[in-house]
C-alpha cells in the first residue's frame, strides 16, 4: 500500500487555537488543528499530548478513523516508513528538534511504523490501531448498557471465582429472547474507548445490520491466587463448554432474556481466548454455531502427550473428525508469536486450509500484525457483518456453506520464511 504525507488545507484555527493550552493533553482535533496552522504551541503541545519520552523514543503518534499524526525527537531529518513502505518525508516543528507528519491510513486494520534517521532505522511500534467509521458512535445512536461486575464461583472447577458483565444494546427488551454472543477476557472490553467494542455494537445494532445481542463479557478464573486462563481456555475438552452452559448462561438467562438455539449464539476470543471460542463451539455445536478467534493460540500450550490434548491438535482433529455445523472467522498477521509452544501464524495457517479442505464456511482476515488484540478491535464491524449475515430471527437453525468465492481460492501457501 502506499501512503504520503496528507497536504491538509491552511486553516488558521485561530478561534480554536486561542482556547487551547500548549500545557495540556489535547484531543486529535485540537493536536491537528495546531498542525493546520503551523503554530508556536506545538512545542509544548506535542510532548504534554503524545509524551515526551515516546517522542524521543520514536513511538508517538495519535490518530482519529484514517488521519494520523506522527511526531519524533530528532537532530536530523528523519523518514517516516509504514508497514515498510517508502520513506516518507516530514516537517520540522520551527524553533526545536520536533518532526511531524500528518498522515493518512486505510482502517479496520493495524500498521506498524519506524524511521530512518541518518541512515538508520529508529524508534518504531507494532500494531498501531485505525479504526473505521463504525467505532465511533455515530449521530443518534443510543448507547447500550453494561451491568455492574458480577463475580460467579463454579462449582464445575472447584473454588473458581469468575468475574463478569453483560452489556445490551439500547434495542434490548426483555420481552424478546435476544442472541446472544459471549467474550472471553471480557474485562479488556468493559473501557469503552479502548477497544471499542460497546461503539460497535451500539452502532450496528442501531442500523440493523446485526440482531440485538446481548454480550456476555467473562474474565478468566481464579482459584485463590491462582490464575486458571490457560486451564480454562487451552485445555482441548468440553470442561470450559459446559461451565459455560450450565453455570456462567444458567444465571445470565435468570435476568436476561435469551434465545436458546445454537444458531442465535456466537462466542469470541483472542489469543488463549481464540482457541477456548473455537474448542466450545467445536464440542458444544448446539450451543454455539458462530466463532471468533483471533490470534488464536492453536499451539501445545496444555498439551501432554497421552493425557491432555492442547490446540495443536485441532487442524487434524477438523480434517478427521466429523464436520460441525459452525461458521468460523480466524484472524493472524505474520508477526505473531513463535516459541517452544508453536507457531500462532503457522497453526492459524493449518487450521484455515483444514476448514478449506473440510469445506465449513470460514474466513481468515492475515494482517502483518503481531501478538496483540488491536487487530481484532479494529475490525470487529467486519467479522461481526461477516459472522451474522443472512441471520433470520424466524429461524432456529441454518446448514452453513462455504462462501463461492472462498471455494474459488486455492489453500493458503506459504512462499518464503522471513528470518529477519
């Protein structure tokens, strides 16, 4: 893809501009309309937004939808390189040592980022989050609600406390049986601004693009000081499936109306959390027909050979065992982790040519995006659009089919192996 530095048109912003303190934190409109009109304040503005020390490290930057801001500390010009692109060049702050240049990028995907400076590459993130129209709630949308944190002790793992909320869309009546859709490590989207989850949800339930959900938002397990995440969700077994079942959806549907059929539910995931969405749905088909995994960990992480099975196994388990009825999306980028456990990119890979070979109807979203959940945030709208299409509330089941154009693709194949 290839970017350049956005020519933004000269507006003084001086109405705008007199009523913000350099001293302060600014909002990305604030920072941009300083930018605009090539003001003084940006010395000051720039650190106390984007912070002094990400400035000098080569990490700020800020960004609203597809406009970004990058800045950096440094003594001679630098280059700005996206997703190793072509240098791009930027303008220096008058009166200082401050590089900046507005940019912008396409959405519902991450980028990463360094510069050259004097012949070297510095500074740099992975995985930098721009999000489209649908995280940001749009005129006239309700927002919904999110419950108060619950804390559920399991009787199935005895002694394990789990913390949870549940978060309806303003369209939620108890009245009506909603879908449901549950979300491991459900506090990483209990902020609402951070992953922005809750915007997506109020945003395309508003525009009834997806059925009115309700989102079941669980944290893993403790026993004690005794974290269960990996126990819970690594373990290749229906243990998890049921304690969602028969304990965590028991008591949510006490206060919750909720339909019951496999067809109305989807469940998601990242990372551990990725592989615990596919091992319910896979032995827990009625319950949940729809999966989100993303990053998901399809690795030995609790694997022991003749005693428990870990999701190494699962790309073999879909090609021998016999077929679900479950519409999978799977979402990796090529930076991801690689250790003693397994490859995350490399069993991603292996999992989607086994749902291809199998012919389920599935999707793979590959980014060059590392270990990290922004790249699911940024393009929930996408999966969720893509997981409830053709949804008819009038219907309990549906035999999911392979897209045409997926059938059309070959398998995935991997052409060389990047050792850098």
């Amino acid at each position: 893809m290839r970017y350049s530095i956005e020519r933004l048109p000269i507006c003084l912003c001086l109405s705008l501009c007199s009523l913000v303190s350099a001293a302060d934190k600014l909002t990305f409109q604030e920072l941009s309309a300083l930018a605009r009109s090539k003001s003084a304040k940006l010395v000051e503005a720039l650190p106390a937004t984007l912070g002094e020390d990400n400035l000098k490290k080569g990490a700020a930057f800020l960004g609203e939808g597809p406009d970004f801001i990058f800045a950096v500390d440094a003594a001679t010009p630098p280059e700005l390189v996206l997703d190793e692109g072509p240098g791009l060049k930027m303008t220096r702050v008058k009166g200082s040592n401050l590089w900046i240049a507005p940019v912008k990028l396409s959405t519902g995907r991450t980028h990463n980022f360094h510069y050259n400076v004097a012949g070297a590459s510095f500074g740099g993130r992975n995985d930098v989050p721009a999000f489209g129209p649908y995280s940001y709630l749009k005129p006239g949308v309700q927002p919904g609600k999110l419950s108060e944190k619950m804390v559920h002790e399991s009787a199935l793992y005895a002694g394990m406390k789990s913390d949870y909320w549940v978060y309806t869309p303003a369209a939620y009546s108890a009245s009506t049986p909603a879908a449901l859709m549950v979300w491991q490590d459900g506090e990483v989207l209990v902020p609402r601004e951070t992953s922005r989850n809750q915007i997506v949800f109020d945003n395309l339930t508003a525009e009834k693009k997806i059925p009115v959900i309700v989102h079941v938002l669980i944290s893993p397990g403790k026993v004690g000081t005794r974290a269960m995440r990996s126990v819970q969700y690594d373990t290749v077994n229906d243990k998890f499936a049921r304690f969602l079942r028969d304990e965590i959806l028991a008591e949510v549907s006490k206060k919750w109306n909720l339909r019951a059929d496999g067809y109305s539910r989807a469940i998601a995931g990242d990372s551990s959390g990725g592989i615990c969405a596919f091992n319910v749905a896979w032995h827990q088909p009625d319950q949940f027909s729809r999966v989100l995994s993303r990053i998901g960990s399809f690795t030995s992480i609790q694997w022991h050979p003749g005693e428990i099975d870990g999701g190494n196994v699962y790309p073999n388990k879909i090609r021998k065992e016999a077929k679900r009825n479950i519409r999978v999306w799977l979402q990796d980028g090529s930076g991801d982790l690689e250790n003693n456990h397994g490859s995350w990119p490399l069993q991603n890979i292996q999992m989607a040519n086994s749902l291809k070979l199998m012919d389920y109807d599935f999707r793979l979203s590959w980014g060059n995006g590392t270990h990290n959940r922004n790249g699911g945030h940024t393009e929930l709208a996408e999966e969720l659009l893509w997981l409830w299409r053709d949804y008819d509330p009038a219907k309990t089941s549906q035999t999911y089919v392979m897209e045409a154009t997926e059938k059309a693709k070959p398998l995935f194949r991997i052409k060389a192996l990047n050792r850098e």
